[in-house]
C-alpha cells in the first residue's frame, strides 16, 4: 500500500493522520470496534496525483458506499474541536471517493476554516488527512455528550437523535430528539426516534468512551440493522464543574406503610409537622423500651429523619428506622424477627443490615441482652398494668387540652402561637398512653393470632378473624352505625333526592334529623378523608360527603346489624381446659388492646383537627397582615417557617416568594405519576430520581391478598380513588389504593371491601370486622387489575378476589 494510504491499525500519529482518525484508532484499538477505515495523507494531494495504493485500500474495506470526512491535526482536539468547519461527504461511491477526498483536502482553505483559525488557534491554512469509511445505514443517529456541556454537570449524559443520517444534525440543518440520561433517563413524552433503552445504550456508549479517553467526551453514533456504532468521539472543548467527589451512602425510600396515613400528595406545613411529630413520638418509644437517654441523644439525627419528601408525598426513611430499631434492647439476639416489625414488603439489603447494630451476640453478652429483654418484658407488664391509670391521664390532658375555651377565630398571632406550643408540650410530647397500646397491640394481637393458628391451625386463623368483630365500644364504628341510623330516619321522611342536591338546607323543615347530624358534626366533624393531612377539608367544612352518604344509606334501606356469634370455647378446646383459659383470656386481651387503638387513633383525629384550626387561623391572621395573599397559602410553609414569623426566629420575610415556590413545585408533582412504592439511591437524598416504569394490565381470574375479615360476596366493583368526587352505591365492592378513616361514608355503603395496601391492623380490616363486611388488604395493584364495574367474588377469610365477567 502507498506511503499515503494508512490502514486504521496504523493510523496513530496525530501530525500524520490528524486528530479524528487518531481518536478512531485508539476507539479500535479499546474495542469500540468503530467503522472499518483507513486515510489518505494530506501530502497526497499536494502531490495531485491518486495514490497507488487507494483502489486497495477500497478492497479492503468492502463494498460501498462510503464516507469521506476530514482529519485534520488540529481537529478533535482538547482544544479546539473544528467541528462542522470542513466538508464531509456520505454515500459517496467508489468511483467518485478521490474526487470527495480532494474536495475535504480543499475545504481546508475555505473562509470558513480559515476565520475559525483566527478566531481559536491562529496557523496557516492546511488541507486534512482524509478519512474513507465505511457507511452505516443508520435507522437514526445523533451526538453524545458524556458531561453536561451547557450546565457543566458531569453526571449525565445529553443526547440529540435523528432519525436516519446525523450529519443533518451535526450541520445544524435539523433540530435533534433531546435525551438526558442522569439517575434516570428523561425524554419527550412520545419519542419518535430513540427508545428509552436505546437512549441508555447511547449514555454509556459516551461513558465508556469517557473512561477509555480519561476525559469527558462528544461523541457521534448510530444504530443500523446489526446494532449501536461509535463513528467519532473527540473531547469536550468547553470548561465543565469539578467532578463531585464519591459518595455512595445508601438512602432507601419506602411509602408501603405510611400511604394509609399519608396519601397522595402533602402539604409542606403537614410534611414538617409530621417530622416533628415522629421525632419526639420514637425517642419517647425507644426510652419507653429503655434506650439510655444519651444513647438517643447521640442518634438525634436519626429520630430527626424518619421521613422523606419525595415529589411532593411522604415516605418512609428505611435506614433511619433500622438505625433506631438496632437501638433496642435484644436486636442482636433476633435480628431478623425485628426487622419484620418494619413490616415492608421488600427486605433491607445486606449492606444497611451488616454495617448496622451489633452483631449477632455470644457468651457473657448473650446472656446480657436476655437479662436487657428481661428488664423491658417486666417493664412492660408494668406498663399494661398501669395503661388504665396511663390512659385516663391521657384522656385528662387531651380534654383539658381541647376544652380549654382558647377561640382561635379571635386570637392574634402570638397567642396561636403560644396555644400551638401548648398543645405540643401538654399532648405531643406525652403521647404515652397511645405509644404503649399500640405496642402492647402489636404484640397481643400477633401472639393471639399465632397461638390459635399453632393449637387450631388454619381454623385458629379463621376463628382469629372472626372474634376480632364485634368490639361493641370501638369508636371507628360509630360513624357507620350513625349513618345508617341517619339513613332510615332521612328514608322515612323521602328526603334522600332533597338531600343529595339541596344538602343541609334540605333539613330545615326537619329539626329531629337535624339534630342528629349537628350531633355527629360535633362529634366526627375533624373525621376527613386524608385526616392526618392539615390541608383536609374536615366535615364541619364540607359536609356534603357525609350527607350523600346518608343518602346513599337512605335509598338501600335497613341493613341487619353484625352480631357476632362468641366462639363455643369449650368444644374448641375439649381436651385442654388450660389452653382454653390461655386463648380466651389472651384473645379478649387483645380485642381489648385493638379497641383502645383505633379509639385513641380518634383522640389523635381531634389534635389534629384542633391544630389545624390554629394553623389556619394563623393563615388568617398572616393574610390580614399581606404577609400571605391568602389564608391557605399557610400549608405552603412549614411548621418552624410559620412560627419563625410570629416568635423571631424566621429566616425570610419573603413568606409569598416562598409560597409561590413551593406551590409551582407541588403542582408540577402532582401532575406526574406517582413515585414507587421504593426508591433507593446514593449520596445525597435531596432530590431523588426514579424512572417511571408504565403498568402492564394484568388480566389473571384470580388474586389473592390478606383476609382479614371473613365473608364472602359476588358484586359489582367500584373503583374509588377520592372518595369526596367519587361515591358508592350501596351493595357495591369497594376496591381502593388505600384508605383512612375518613372513608368510612363509603364503608357504609359496602358490600365488600378490597384495598391495595393496608395489614390486619390497618383501619380498613378493624373497621370492616366490626361492620362484618368482608375485606381484602394487601392486594397489590387492585385498581389496575380490577375494572370498574366488573363483577367480583370477594373472600374475606382466604383473601381471594376473583374476576366473575365472562370477558377478561
């Protein structure tokens, strides 16, 4: 072959090949496995003559067509790239490819070169080294940037596609399909050219160029029939940022449990609540289970970060929670049963659960833990022994509290200040009696389930779920009974239809009903849907849910009450009188133990009702003051923002500009998906990132979650998504994401009920059990598997949910 045609294996020297063919070379020479090519020397056409050598190197490279660009030694450089400056041919010929050659050589003198020259690196004009290729009949194509170069970010890759040929691109004469590819990849809504795992091959096409190099690169490729080809890569000329250093702290992001509480998206003012909340709830847990108090004190941050803020909805914090469950006593002696307390559906990886607590304790210190478990079991007998005296103590400052006579509809800001911090001193930071029932629930409820599945089997399990009906006092009944007592009353004087569409007024000429609903208002009247939600409208607010469920109650007409048969304990446990005190004794316990929690749930419902009475009035007062441009603005502000303001420690007086910050960002959330149930990421976890993944329908006859109130019912299925837009008929299967207690209107109406999330304790499955209607949690996925309208077997016993339509 001719001194002035060099085959690629050998075209290594810049001042011989210049800069592009050297890149693709060294891309060759690192398995890039870049299009077959080789260059014709600047010299040769200097020399005007063809080389001896081309019409083999044609050969050898195959068939054409080809592509003909320039090389020239300054091109592709760390400087100065000259991209775009020199004439580039495509699908050129065999025949024609020396007259394209020396038409690249001869843009090298062109105007256009020659002020880039001036304007960048100064020289003389020279024609390039002339690259042959072979050419990709590209299905689309485009460049990649391995680091941001508008931005200077170095963690993700930017793409610009095209179907076809890129060089329309590259000339500018097209605008590109734009792709980032970061923690996740984000295009068009509806691409037209790239698929999303095309757009990631792409990336770390760039990344891979990027580590062989050593510096971030610009890179070009395209996709044909066989696959992605690499067809330049040069460095990126402009100034970027400093790469961050590493940090791979591992956060994980889990909403499984709190989304009953927490639904959808959630204000700013309830977010920071909640934190606050949480925080002083667990260390006074962690105490109550005795954690040395400076044992807490040095894991304050953990306590301060239970939650996190993702897209606007509230989650789980996983790894601060196992960091304050490995502070309990006896976490090294079963560390696995504790990690179930957590109850997520997805285990914590190895990495948090080895890096955290002590391991697994031997010897002398075994015996230490079961001498700390000791201590705590005995504390906590005290403790269920005192929970009668704890509980109306409770009740004493919670009414106290509440009954205070303090008007928050006259108060100013400082004294709605102070009546918050009072309501937080007296009752949110003694939240005793409602912190040991819930334990002490936990623990009763799944020791009574576990012994009589042990002693029974699957029947204990059975029998499990039907003595938990009935509780006869459980307070989250109460608004179900009142509605159907409501019902018959509004049934026999025919005013269900006046009801529905005059609403209140519809009572005037009826003081008896009335009554009765002012009476449940002044009961239920802070018992929303979203309750723990401070931005909720409550029923005194709006009461048109609770009315249309009077209606709805009124038009199905009177329901027989759930009585609970009591379990011949005697025949169950003929044998074994010992065992049948234990299980009698230990069940009623623990509906004793489920009664007091939903019931103290209620009391927390009144707190909450009560703070945000206080929160917005604040909103009124700061409106008044043209610090908001409306009373409900406050929600955009966070707990220590609204009370900064009023008591001096407030960092921006700008209270608007932060509303309208937080506003523009929470409507943008909420018009995208929600996030996944998990998300996990590494190093900071301010702004976590996740790639949507779209829902496949699942079209199985059957599924199966957890049954947790026994029964069985075939009906139609009303998927309810906002229970204050949507309604039930009565009769209907309720199928839910989720639920709270503000649901129970559409409860009332319910022939079964299926819900996506949720446990035995859960309010859906105690609410269900006691109005005997047959529930399903658990049911992942439910309101996309299930259609409205379809018919449905439900099997509150089994948890199975079958599809019954003919058509699937």
């Amino acid at each position: 072959m001719s001194s002035f045609v060099i085959p690629q294996e050998a075209a290594t020297n810049v001042d011989v090949v210049g800069g592009k063919a050297a890149a693709l070379s060294r891309l060759a020479g690192f398995g890039f496995n870049p299009p077959a090519f080789f260059v014709i020397r600047a010299e040769a056409f200097e020399a005007g003559a063809k080389p001896n050598g081309l019409e083999a190197a044609l050969t050898a490279l195959g068939a054409g067509p080809y592509a003909v660009r320039s090389s020239a030694r300054a091109e592709d450089g760390a400087q100065n790239s000259h991209a775009g400056q020199f004439d580039t041919h495509l699908n050129v010929a065999r025949g024609d490819v020396w007259k394209a050659a020396g038409q690249v050589w001869q843009s090298g003198f062109s105007e256009t070169v020659a002020t880039y020259r001036a304007v960048k690196s100064g020289g003389e004009a020279e024609g390039p080294a002339v690259i042959v290729q072979r050419m990709i009949d590209a299905i689309s194509a485009g460049v990649a940037f391995s680091a941001d170069p508008v931005s200077g970010l170095r963690n993700k890759v930017v793409i610009s596609a095209i179907a076809g040929l890129g060089e329309r691109l590259v000339s500018g004469e097209e605008d590109g399909e734009d792709w980032t590819v970061g923690s996740i990849v984000h295009g068009p809504a509806v691409p037209e050219v790239l698929t999303p795992e095309q757009a990631t091959q792409v990336a770390d096409l760039a990344r891979r160029a990027e580590a062989a190099f050593g510096t971030p690169q610009d890179i070009e490729w395209a996709f044909d029939a066989e696959g992605l080809h690499i067809l330049q890569s040069r460095p990126i000329t402009t100034a970027l940022l400093a790469p961050p250093q590493p940090d791979t702290a591992l956060t994980i992001f889990d909403n499984s449990n709190i989304v009953e509480s927490y639904p959808g998206m959630v204000s700013p003012l309830t977010y920071s609540f909640a934190v606050h909340i949480y925080a002083r709830v667990y260390r006074a847990f962690v105490t109550l289970l005795g954690v040395p108090e400076a044992r807490i004190d040095a894991n304050a941050a953990v306590f301060g970060n239970m939650l996190g803020r993702v897209d606007g909805r509230v989650y789980y914090n996983l790894v601060n929670w196992y960091q304050a469950l490995a502070l309990l006593p006896g976490f090294s002696l079963n560390r696995a049963y504790m990690e179930t307390m957590m109850g997520v559906a997805t285990p914590m990886p190895a990495e948090v659960t080895d890096a955290i607590g002590p391991p697994p304790a031997q010897g002398a210190a075994r015996v230490l833990e079961y001498l700390k478990l000791v201590k705590v079991g005995g504390g906590l007998i005290w403790q269920a022994v005192r929970l009668p005296r704890t509980r109306a103590r409770f009740y004493g400052r919670l009414n106290a509290a509440l009954g205070s006579g303090f008007d928050a509809g006259t108060a100013g800001p400082t004294a709605l200040a102070a009546e918050y911090r009072r309501i937080e001193s007296s009752l949110l930071d003694r939240w005793d009696a409602p912190l040991v029932n819930d334990f002490l629930c936990m623990i009763a409820f799944g020791a009574s389930r576990n012994l009589l599945e042990k002693w029974l089997g699957p029947e204990g399990l059975r029998l499990h779920n039907d003595v938990m009906i009935g509780q006869g006092d459980i307070i989250s009944a109460e608004p179900a009974q009142r509605i159907a007592r409501l019902g018959q009353m509004v049934g026999a004087a025919g005013l269900a239809d006046a009801l529905r569409e005059q609403g209140l007024a519809a009572l005037d000429e009826h003081p008896q009903i009335a009554a009765e609903v002012q009476a449940y208002l002044d009961k239920f009247g802070d018992r929303c849907t979203e309750e723990l939600k401070l931005e909720s409208i409550p029923l005194t607010d709006d009461p048109s849910s609770l009315l249309q469920a009077i209606a709805a109650s009124a038009a199905r007409g009177p329901v027989a009450q759930h009585i609970p048969a009591e379990p011949d304990w005697k025949a169950l446990f003929s044998k074994n009188p010992v065992k049948r005190l234990v299980a009698k004794w230990l069940i009623g316990w623990a509906k004793n133990r489920v009664r007091d929690r939903e019931n103290l749930r209620f009391e927390r419902t009144r707190i909450f009702g009560y703070t945000r009475r206080v929160f917005l009035a604040l909103g009124r007062e700061f409106a008044a003051r043209d610090l908001l441009a409306a009373p409900r603005d406050v929600f955009f502000l966070t707990k220590d923002e609204l009370l900064g303001a009023v008591e001096g420690y407030g960092l921006s007086p700008d209270l608007k500009a932060l509303v309208a910050l937080r506003k523009a960002e929470d409507m943008a959330a909420a018009k995208r998906p929600d996030p996944p149930e998990r998300i996990e990421l590494r190093g900071p976890a301010i702004a976590p990132l996740w790639n949507h993944i779209p829902t496949v329908q699942d079209n199985a006859a059957a599924r199966s979650g957890t049954g947790c109130s026994a029964g069985q019912v075939t009906a139609r299925a009303r998927v309810i998504r906002d229970p204050r837009t949507e309604s039930l008929t009565p009769g209907d299967i309720l199928v839910a994401r989720h639920t709270d207690p503000g649901w129970i209107a559409v409860f009332s109406n319910a022939a079964a009920i299926v819900v996506e999330r949720g446990s035995l304790l859960s309010h859906s499955a105690i609410v269900a059990r006691e109005l005997g209607i047959p529930c399903v949690v658990g049911l992942k996925g439910a309101t996309q598997w299930i259609r409205d309208g379809e018919t449905l077997t439900v099997d509150g016993a089994t948890g199975l949910v079958e599809r019954r339509d003919a058509e699937i």
